[in-house]
C-alpha cells in the first residue's frame, strides 16, 4: 500500500497560514491535494496538522485521514522527520503499508511523473528521495555580509574564478520525500535525488517565492 502525508503546521512565520493561503483561486494546500488524488497512485492520502483553521479548512477535500498533532510538534524546531514519524505510529496501528511519501502543502507544480521517478528509486529499506535541482551558480563563488561589506564565504576558492573547475551541486527544493517505514526511522539513510528543473519547482518561503510560484504555474496551464 502507497501512502501520501501532507504535513501542515499552523505557526509559519513569513506567510501568515501560508498553507491553506488562496493560491490564485483555491487554498495551496487544496491544489497539491488535489494533484495527488489525480494522479492515483496512492491508496490513502493523509493530512497531520496542528491546528485547528487547517483541519477545519481540510475536512472537505476528501482526505482519507485527518492527524491532530500536538501543539509540541508544530514548533519551529521540530523537523520533518519527526511529524512523520508520529503520524506513522498512528497509522500503523490501522493499516498495512510498507512506504510513505510526504508531500508538502505548497507543492502546486508538483508532477505525476515525479512521483512515479522517485517511487522507480525506491529499492531498499534506507533509500530516501528528494527533489532537488542544481544551484545556479556554484556555492563556492558565494559571498555573506559582515559588517556591512560583502566578503567571501569560502576565501580558499576565489582563485577558481572559472566555473568549469567546480562540479554541479544540487539543493533540496522541498517538493516530495520518500521512504519505507524503515528509512523514516532510522539516521543512516542511502539518499537519492529526484532531478527537478528550475520551472518545476519553487521552495516557497517569502512572498516572492509565492508570487514566483503563481507566476509558473498559471505558465504550465
């Protein structure tokens, strides 16, 4: 049995609600559900969420199973993995299901072909898959501020100016993350990426991220 669970916490900090926000015409998190029921690949499509605006928002979409999760792991400091893991304690003591696939909430240019690619490297107990996508520019070329002037970040590599001397580096862009029961749990994880292009994904943080994303997706439809 494939299993989808879609976090949404309440307290996010630089979009208030950001997950049951109006994405265009509908809430974000009505659009990436309604992706996954789409494309069928999924027995049961789970919603965890701490607060109670998103569960009542939710309760129509259809979900199979609603998760009240306790205020504790909807705080800042609690991961992913953490949410997950409580929702399948949960579950596994209502059905049978051998992986589980997280979805995030505001996911709207998520693709059925990205989950059936990261469901085809899903070969044993410690894959994990991600999406992910390669940084435009190499990371060894950044600069941080300090003290208001702008310094390398990594002082060793400015003598490599030519791009061609550093090898792709990709970033998590926080679309979908799959694994067996058994790779959720565990710290030793064999990761696997799923390769993303640039119009196929936003990670979503500030409005502009959001207004990006409003601006791809009206594109793909």
């Amino acid at each position: 049995m494939k299993i989808a669970i879609i976090p949404a916490r309440g307290n996010s900090q630089r979009i208030k609600l950001k997950n049951i926000k109006m994405f265009i015409n509908k809430p974000i998190i009505e659009i990436t559900f309604d992706i996954l029921k789409k494309s069928k690949i999924f027995d049961k499509i789970i919603l965890t969420s701490d607060d109670e605006r998103i569960i009542s928002k939710c309760s129509t979409f259809g979900f199979d199973n609603i998760i009240k999760r306790p205020k504790k792991l909807g705080v800042d400091n609690v991961g992913t993995e953490e949410v997950i893991n409580h929702a399948i304690k949960i579950l596994e003591k209502k059905i049978k299901f051998k992986s589980v696939c997280c979805i995030y909430p505001c996911s709207p240019l998520l693709e059925k072909k990205t989950i059936l690619n990261a469901y085809s490297k899903l070969k044993t107990k410690k894959d994990f898959i991600f999406t992910v996508t390669s940084f435009p520019s190499p990371p060894e070329k950044a600069f941080k501020l300090y003290k208001n002037k702008l310094i390398w970040a990594y002082p060793e590599m400015v003598k490599l100016i030519n791009a061609k001397h550093f090898q792709p580096t990709y970033y998590d862009v926080g679309q979908l993350y799959l694994g067996t029961k058994n790779s959720w749990k565990i710290k030793k994880k064999i990761f696997k990426g799923v390769m993303l292009s640039k119009f196929n994904t936003v990670d979503i943080n500030d409005n502009e991220d959001w207004d990006f994303a409003e601006l791809l997706y009206k594109n793909k439809k």
